[in-house]
C-alpha cells in the first residue's frame, strides 16, 4: 500500500523468488544488532552482562556489539548500574532518542494533526492544523507544511524524520499511488500521492485508511488473542477494517472493509458507488437514516449522535424500540461480513458506538443471532482515545525503527 520504499515485498504470481540470503557474518552482525536494539525498547537501560543474559552472546560478543551501536549512535552511555557482589557497578547503555523520529498525522475535512515522536516512543511536537488556516499550500503539500513546522517548532530538522504514516478517510491505491473514495478531502485525489510526499521528505511515507489504523490500535492494546476480527467503525461516516492472521487486509487496491458500500436487501440498489462515493450500507445506518428512523420511532434528533444518546438514556418503550431497530440495521451489514470473514469477535467503534456503549453492543448480539451463521463476540473498543492518531504512531514508529535499525 505504499511507494517503493514502503509496498509489500511478497512475490506476486509469476515472479520468481529469489534464493534465501546467506547467514554471512555481517548479516549475523545485523541480526544481532537488531535483537539488542529491540530488547533496549523492553528494558530501557541494559549492561553488558544484561545483554549477554538476555541473548546469549558472549561477554566479549555482547562488550563488541555494544561499541558497534554506541559508534554508530543508536546507543548512549545511560550511567552505572547498581553495584553487584564483587563491588562494581556495571556501565549502563540505553537507546539514542535522537537516533531518529516517527511522524503520524491524521487527516480530517476540518484539520490536520501531526504528532512526532523519537525512535523511543516519548512525545517530542503535537501540532493541529485547521482546515481555515492559510498556509499557501493544499492537499498533500498542505500536510507536508504541518510536518515541517511541528518538527521545526522542536528544533528537529525535518530530514531527521525516519518514517511518516498518513491516516485518511479513503482508500488508498498502491498500484495508483492513489487515495479513492476521499471526495471530502480537498486536493488529495491526484495520482502520485506517496511520490509527491517522498519527494519533498526524506524518507518513507505510508498512506493508510484511518479506520485501518484504528484496527492497527485495537488489535495491539487488547487483551485477548484474536488475530482474526472486524472492526466496524461507527461515526459520521460508517467504515470497517479485517485484521486476519493479525494484520490488516487491504485487498488488491486498498478496499477492503469499506462497510460503507455493502449493498444490503432492502434499500435501494446504489448505482456508481465510486463516482457517488455512498454505498447502501452508508444509507441504511448513516447519520440521515438514524436521524429518520428516530422521528419514526417518536424521537426528535437533529444528529445521529443525539439519537443514539436518546435510544441508550431513556427507559421508554419508543427508545428501547429505536434502540432495536438500530441494532437490527447494523446486524443486517454484520451478517453479511461474518458469512465471509467468520471473525473471532466483532469490535464497534467510533463516537456512536462509545454512545451506544453495552445497551447497543447487547442489542446489535440478539439481532445478530437471527441473522448470522454463528454470534461472535461483540465487543467495545480498548483505545478510544484518538484511536486513528494511536495506530498511526504506532505503525510509524514500527516503519521507523526498521529503518533505522536496520542500518
């Protein structure tokens, strides 16, 4: 899903795989560096002998490698350890912070938010862009300022960036280098958009739709094992993301999970769906169609948001009935999505879901019951603090370290 510094390496059918590589001393080298370089992230602060406890080299073998990534600059000298028993307090090492920096940003119609964080992970610039902010730039150049100036305003050259992750609502076309289905993001459906980036930055960019991201979030901070889910994100516009044998599956042109366009029974046929950027599913549960199904249940609300708060607070047979049917819309999508997916669990996420809370993902189960081959789990989010924000960082800083790591 990116340029040529970030697309998936995976043969494609008909291309020959190339021999595996061989295990020559400097790859061994690599590799060692790179499982030290991560057991740092763990445990911070590491000695010799922690090393050589911790991988099994070598007192000698850990003691070289330590001054091959201390030259190198990825690590610093972190003080003495505590003294053991024969009285000497060990040399402590810890990573180099400014060994290099991750970007994320998450794209909105109203702003721009970048945030930037050392190949650590601990914070270093936190910038929002509004939407009505001139800065002389659009599109994907408008981002590229924001970049600039959060990294600027803390003294990082804007070179010194590792790896910048691009959230957006739309999805993303490698083969294209392409963000579809974006219509309400200004400027940023030209061909080329990695390149453009890549261009003007230098290093890796990844461009990835926002509820991917949230998956991304929600599939490291929960407490189960479920490798295989789907998440269904419900906000002002609905959206969904598969995670299968744990990662996020984004089909052959970026669409995967794009719940929007599921064609439901029942509601009109949506004719064109790309070029009108709406599909049925969007006009059965988004926000005009909760906002009607509301006043047919006797509940005035000028927003989808407002109905739900109504359909969860209030005991009364009219909002227990909103409350169903909305589920029942919602199971109709569902079913459809586990007849081909068969998840491990279900994840509702987004500003409706938080509304709806335990009364909706109770209801949204019963009905699924009805209509689904089996009822999976239906579960709330674990991160809902900017849960877009959270995946991009974290899939940054993974591309980061990677990078940097790896030289």
């Amino acid at each position: 899903m990116t340029s040529s510094h970030t697309r998936d390496a995976s043969p494609r059918r008909g291309q020959s795989t190339a021999a595996p590589t061989p295990a020559t001393p400097g790859l061994l080298r690599s590799l060692n560096n790179r499982v030290v370089l991560d057991l740092f992230i763990q445990h911070t602060t590491l000695s010799r002998g922690d090393v050589g406890r911790l991988t099994g080299l070598s007192k000698p073998t850990a003691s070289q490698l330590l001054v091959r990534l201390e030259e190198s600059g990825l690590v610093v000298d972190a003080g003495v350890g505590t003294p053991g028993p024969g009285g000497r307090a060990p040399q402590l090492y810890r990573l180099n912070p400014r060994a290099g920096y991750a970007a994320a940003l998450n794209v909105t119609p109203a702003e721009i938010h970048v945030r930037i964080v050392d190949i650590v992970g601990a914070p270093v610039a936190d910038l929002h862009l509004a939407d009505d902010v001139d800065t002389g730039e659009v599109g994907f150049r408008r981002a590229v300022a924001a970049i600039r100036s959060a990294a600027e305003s803390t003294g990082i050259a804007p070179d010194e960036l590792s790896a910048v992750v691009v959230g957006a609502p739309g999805s993303y076309d490698p083969d294209a280098d392409q963000l579809r289905y974006s219509d309400h993001l200004h400027d940023w459906q030209e061909p080329g958009l990695v390149a453009g980036f890549e261009s003007l930055l230098a290093c890796p960019v990844r461009i990835e739709n926002d509820v991917n991201l949230v998956a991304v979030a929600e599939h490291r901070a929960a407490s189960d094992d479920a490798d295989n889910f789907f998440l269904l994100w419900l906000d002002e516009r609905i959206g969904g993301a598969m995670v299968i044998d744990g990662r996020v599956y984004r089909g052959s042109h970026g669409a995967a999970g794009e719940a929007a366009f599921i064609q439901p029974s029942g509601v009109p046929v949506v004719r064109n769906p790309a070029r009108v950027n709406r599909g049925g599913f969007e006009d059965l549960v988004g926000e005009e169609a909760i906002v009607r199904l509301a006043a047919d249940h006797g509940i005035s609300a000028a927003s989808a948001s407002e109905a739900m708060a109504a359909a969860v607070a209030t005991n009364g047979a009219e909002a227990t009935a909103l409350l169903t049917a909305i589920a029942e819309r919602y199971a109709v999508g569902l079913a459809s999505i586990h007849a081909l997916l068969d998840p491990r669990k279900i994840v509702v996420a987004g500003s409706l879901a938080t509304l709806g809370g335990p009364a909706l993902r109770s209801a949204i189960t019963a009905e699924l019951s009805t209509v689904a081959l089996a009822t999976p789990p239906v579960l709330g989010a674990t991160v809902t603090d900017d849960p877009v924000m959270s995946g991009a960082l974290m899939s940054s800083l993974e591309l980061a370290r990677d990078r940097v790591f790896s030289t």
